[in-house]
C-alpha cells in the first residue's frame, strides 16, 4: 500500500510517497516509493507495549483523521544482531490514515511523554 506523506519521516523531508510492506504480524517495511531508498523497518509499538498519545489537532487536519478513520500506528526500528537488541524510537510514531492513504510522522513532547524513548531496546519488553 502506497501512502502519500503529509508530515515527513525527520531527516528525509524529500520523501513523498511511503510504500509499506507487511513483513508478519509484528514488523513491516516502508520503503520510499520513488526511489526504493531511503527502507525502514517498522514495528507495531502495541505487540511490545501499552501505548497511548494524543495527536495533536495540526496533524489531524494535515492527515485527515476523523473519530471514524483507520490509523494504523508504527515506530521505526534500527535492527542490531540480535534482533533482541534492536532499539525502537516511540518517541516519533508514524502514524498512517487507512481510508484516504496519507501518513506523517508525529513528534510527542519528551516531557508530556517521559515513558517513551527515542531508543529503547526490544528485549526490554519481552517476557523472560
């Protein structure tokens, strides 16, 4: 599915249109697909954990979202080996509007937010 992006992905302003492919039920890949590169992989922030934010109402305007849209929310994730010690940045969900295909990336207020950071590590949600 292809997303146009309405909020760019920090660090990649020149990004317009996000491809993301369902890799299983946890991760996906987003790939610009302009280019093909720059590649993310994502991951479904609510396999690991509670997590919950507001957003705010520019992004809602921007991204279309009504109390009725489906959003599907990911977070980026920098893979290490093992997959385990990958980190996960919750501080900047990608936040993708189902029903009229547009995405952006929200950047939550590290204070109103202090449960979520910018790299956590996978294994610390994992049950032992």
């Amino acid at each position: 599915m292809v997303y146009e992006v309405k909020m760019p992905i920090l660090g990649f302003d020149n990004v317009s249109k996000l491809e993301l492919s369902e890799i299983d039920d946890i991760f996906v890949s987003a790939r610009n697909a302009e280019d093909n590169v720059p590649a993310f992989t994502l991951i479904n922030p609510y396999a690991l954990r509670e997590y919950s934010f507001d957003i705010p109402i520019a992004a809602k305007v921007l991204l279309d979202i009504t109390s009725d849209s489906k959003l599907l929310v990911y977070n980026i994730v920098v893979l290490q080996n093992p997959i385990e010690s990958s980190v996960v940045n919750f501080l900047a969900p990608l936040v993708f509007n189902t029903d009229t295909k547009v995405m952006g990336q929200i950047v939550l207020d590290a204070t109103k937010y202090p449960q979520f950071g910018v790299a956590e590590k996978i294994e610390n949600y994992l049950q032992k």
